[in-house]
C-alpha cells in the first residue's frame, strides 16, 4: 500500500540518517521531510521501529499516513521551480 | 473530509503567509510544515488555489492529500520531545 512518511527532526545527523532508511525502503522523496512509497504494514512498522531505535532519545516527530488508491487519486498539488526563467508558466492541478 | 497538507516554500514571508491560511481555514499544524484537519471538497480547491495566488512565482512544492477514515486510524506516529527530562519513556506507536 502506498504510505507517506513526513517528519520533524532537529537534530542533522539523526534527519540525515531517517532520511537515508525512507530511500533504502524504496521510499521516494517528494518533499524536504516528506517521503512517499509503496510499503506493506509490516514494512511500515519496521521501518518506524528503526526509526524510532535511530532516534534514541532525541526530539524528533514522524508521522507515517497510508494513503489508499482514492484519497492518491483525489490529492491537488502545487509545484513552482521559482521566478519563471524561458517564460513558462508555473505548474499547478490535481495529479 | 479530513486532509493534510505538506509544504516546501523557500521565502519565510510566503511560506508564514500560507501557514496563516492552513490556519485560518481550521487546519491544525502537526509539524512544521504539515497540517491536517476537515475541509470539504470545495474548500480544499479553494485553500489551494488562494496558496498558489499567494505563491505567485515564486518556488514551492505544497501537497494536499484527503486522507479517510480508514488510513487514519492505521497511521502510526513517534512524537518526542527529546532528551528526557523527568525519565518518562519517549511515546510512539498507533494514534
């Protein structure tokens, strides 16, 4: 099932290092702490369980949200590279 | 329907700006960058195209995914505060 995986973590190494774990569990990223792919229950729980011996005690907060074939279908996104450089306009719609 | 909504936004001015409008359309912030709460349909259309004139060409990446009942019951979470200060465990698991 495809999940989305999101987080808040302060601490560099430890951000860095998750950051590492969500792309070895084939994860692809679509946001600076924002990670989605498609991960069996039993995946997601490992992987938050490594993330979570990763974390130690340090502050931290991740958020793992499966997100079923409909809710993916009906998402609406924005995505703008900056000050349109060759004229293009910036993209936008559900996709 | 409850919703998140998870943004990249370079520029503090804008990005604070549309933290303002997750909030002023009853979004909660869950992290820094994400928020979630129940918007209908239309109002989600409407929150999205209010960021992206706000946005005006300037860079961001801003994702709205409608999330149901059912993946919200199955989300898992880690939530910690860091070092701990009275000895209470970190919290994590199934909320």
């Amino acid at each position: 099932m495809r999940c989305l995986l999101i987080y808040d973590i302060p601490d560099d190494r430890v951000r860095t290092r998750i950051a590492d774990f969500c792309l070895d569990y084939g994860l692809d990223r679509i946001q600076y702490s924002a990670f989605v792919g498609e991960l069996s229950s039993n995946h997601q729980e490992e992987l938050m369980l490594k993330i979570q011996q990763r974390l130690g005690n340090a502050a931290g907060k991740v958020e793992l949200f499966p997100i079923c074939r409909q809710d993916w279908r009906s998402r609406l996104s924005i995505e703008q590279s900056g000050p349109a450089v060759d004229g293009k306009e910036p993209g936008s719609g559900r996709r």
